[in-house]
C-alpha cells in the first residue's frame, strides 16, 4: 500500500544561496502539505547515520561533511503517492539530468551539493521523519 507521506531536507547549499523560501513554494505550489517543518543541522555525527545506507559508497564521507556544514531546513510532506510525486518535482540526483522545472534543476549545484532530499520508499519516509520529528512536532 501507498501511504502518502515523504520526508525531505533542503541541504545546506540552497540554505547558504538564500533559496529556503523559494523551494517551500515550489514543494506548496505542487500540492504538498507540510505536515512537520523544522530549520536545524546536523552534526557529521548525525549526518552519518541518516546516510548510514551509502556507509560503503566512495561520495560517503564528502557527503557527510557536506550535510554538516551548515544549516538545513527539514519537513515531512503530504500529497497522494508523496514518494513518487515528490521524486518527480525534485529531479535526478545529478541536476544535469534533472528534469526542466524540477527543484534540482533549478537550484542544484552539483551531483554532490544537489539543494534537495527526498526519500526513496515508505519505509525510508518513515526511518527518514522520525529521525528528526516527535509526535507533537507533526500538525
Ligand atoms: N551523492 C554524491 N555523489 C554521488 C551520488 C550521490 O555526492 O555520486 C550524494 C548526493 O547529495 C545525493 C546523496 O548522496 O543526493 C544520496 O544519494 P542517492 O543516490 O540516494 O541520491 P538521491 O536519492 O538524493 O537522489
Ligand atoms: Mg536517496
């Protein structure tokens, strides 16, 4: 079963260009609910274990200093069939294939300093959200 949540992040790039803002509209614009919403960071201790699944990829440690290096804005997100929407709004991964009008695409500065997570399962959505959010943080 589709459930219709998703969780995301905006990553310390877009924080620092000043896109905050402009990326919340274009998640609201989409249909998304914001169902939890918090402005935080993560320590590399805590970037490493919400990105624990890459452990043995080779981009792990940049990875991990980057989302520790500053600020990140983080949300869980309503809409029906959330995971799959919110994969499309975002883009690829690599904003030079992400699709035009997609977050990535237009905000996304490399592979690596991409603007945007977005969770890859339910399964993931959940882990992902109650990573950040308790009960009384979701509205
Ligand atoms: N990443 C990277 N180099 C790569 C692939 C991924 O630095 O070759 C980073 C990038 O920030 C990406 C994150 O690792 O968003 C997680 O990778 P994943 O494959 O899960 O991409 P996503 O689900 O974010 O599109
Ligand atoms: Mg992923």
């Amino acid at each position: 079963m589709k459930t219709n949540r998703t969780f995301t992040m905006i990553k310390p790039d877009a924080v620092a260009a000043g896109h905050i803002g402009a990326i919340l509209d274009m998640i609201t614009k989409s249909g998304f609910k914001i169902v939890a919403l918090k402005y935080t960071a993560l320590s590399a201790e805590k970037a490493g274990q919400f990105y624990e699944v890459h452990k043995e990829r080779p981009f792990y440690q940049g990875l991990v200093d980057f989302m520790s290096s500053g600020p990140i804005v983080a949300a869980i997100l309503e809409k029906d069939d959330a995971i799959a929407e919110f994969r499309k709004l975002i883009g690829a991964t690599n904003p030079a294939d992400a699709a035009e009008g997609t977050i990535r695409k237009k905000y996304a500065k490399s592979i690596g300093e991409n603007a945007v997570h977005g969770s890859d399962s339910d399964e993931n959505a959940e882990i992902e959200g109650n990573f950040f959010f308790s009960a009384f943080e979701r509205f």
